[in-house]
C-alpha cells in the first residue's frame, strides 16, 4: 500500500525538495503552500480552511515554513533592535502557525500503525546551544515552536500510539531562506537536506517521538 505525506510549505526550497524526495521513493504527496494555495499561516481561519478537507490519514506530515525576520527586516543583532512589528510577524509564521496546524495532527495522522509528524525549526532555538545571543525573535520564536512540538508528542501519545513527533534542524541550505547569512557556514544543497531529513524521519523510532534532532539524526539539547 502506497504511503501518504503532507507537506506544509511545499513550495519552498527545503518543503519541494522533501516532497521531491518522498516521491521518488514512491510515496503520494499532497503539497500546500501560500505560494500555491493560498495557505497562510499566520491566520487559523485560513489553515482551518485548508486542513480540515483534507482527507486523511498521512504517514508523514512535516511542516517546512518558517521566516527569519519580518519584509524590509533583519535578525537581530541586539536587544536594542528588537521592534514589535517584525517580532510579532516572526512569532504568527514560525510559532503561532506550528500551533494552528498541530491542532489537526490528531485528524491528520493514522489512529494505528507508524507515523511521523516533523517540524522544522532550527539549532538557533536551542537555549542550552546559544552561546552568542542575538537573532532575538527567530531564536524565541523556534524555541516556542519546539515546545509546541514536546507538547503535540505527549498528547499524540496517548490517542496515537505509534506517532512520532519531532523538531529537526536541517543545518544551513543553500536556499532564499538563508542567502544573505550562510556567508560564514557550510551549506547543503536542498536536495542533499532533504535526503538526510528524510533519512532521519523515515528511521525514527517510538522512542524518539518528542525529541529535537539535527540532519544527522544527532539530538540538540532543548
């Protein structure tokens, strides 16, 4: 039997690359994007919308978007710079769209059998790995997301007995995401970090489910 995915956020790099990928490996993928669909993320009526017609189960969801700063923004660099506006822009896609799209999970996901439910963050919102600060409202705003995530585990455990739930990091890609900050790091192509998330998704056990986890399937501390 053919296995199913959602990805959300399927028109950007890393999100086409992961539906790219599933596919040559035989899956059936269902994509939805603002791009494509209308999708936004930053309103619940609108992810309502489009997720409650979706006709389910899905062994796979995985969430790909996220923003690092507002339009006309950057990151951070100092307390200082923090602005309402561009704070709450970061936390309604990267924070308050994880949870508007959680909340159908447990209709999404298959009541038996393996699944995996995965959302992308970021190292960056690790608490226990930030060393050099900055970056205030992408860092929160991940961090959150990850609760989120820890949260959606626990609950998905009781209904859902063989859901995996996971943040992963999928280290630096050569994509619009990160052209003007990937300068001093090593980047991926978005083919190769689809491939190495979807390694680590598809070997992820039920013992793993609402933990966070780097491309190489290595934990980042919370």
């Amino acid at each position: 039997m053919t296995q199913r995915a959602l990805i959300i956020g399927a028109s950007g790099g890393i999100g086409a690359a992961v539906a790219q990928n599933l596919t040559h490996r035989g899956w059936e993928v269902h994509g939805l994007s603002r791009a494509r669909d209308g999708l936004d993320l930053t309103d619940q009526a609108s992810v309502d919308a489009q997720l409650s017609t979706l006709e389910g189960p899905y062994e796979l969801v995985f969430m790909a978007s996220g923003i690092l700063a507002a339009d006309g923004s950057a990151p951070e660099k100092a307390l200082s710079q923090i602005r309402q506006k561009s704070f709450e822009e970061v936390f309604k896609v990267n924070t308050f769209g994880v949870g508007y799209v959680l909340r159908h999970a447990p209709k999404l996901l298959p009541k038996k059998g393996r699944s995996v439910l995965a959302v992308l963050t970021a190292r960056v919102g690790s608490i226990g790995d930030n060393q050099i600060g900055g970056w205030h409202a992408y860092r929160a705003s991940k961090a959150a997301a990850n609760q989120l995530v820890h949260g959606a585990a626990i609950e998905l455990g009781r209904s859902h007995k063989e859901a995996i739930a996971v943040a992963l990091h999928p280290g630096t890609v050569a994509t619009d995401f990160t052209a003007e900050y990937a300068a001093r790091h090593s980047t991926v192509t978005p083919a190769e970090a689809a491939d190495n998330l979807v390694t680590v998704m598809l070997g992820l056990t039920q013992a793993e489910s609402g933990q966070f986890f780097d491309y190489a399937h290595k934990p980042i501390v919370w």
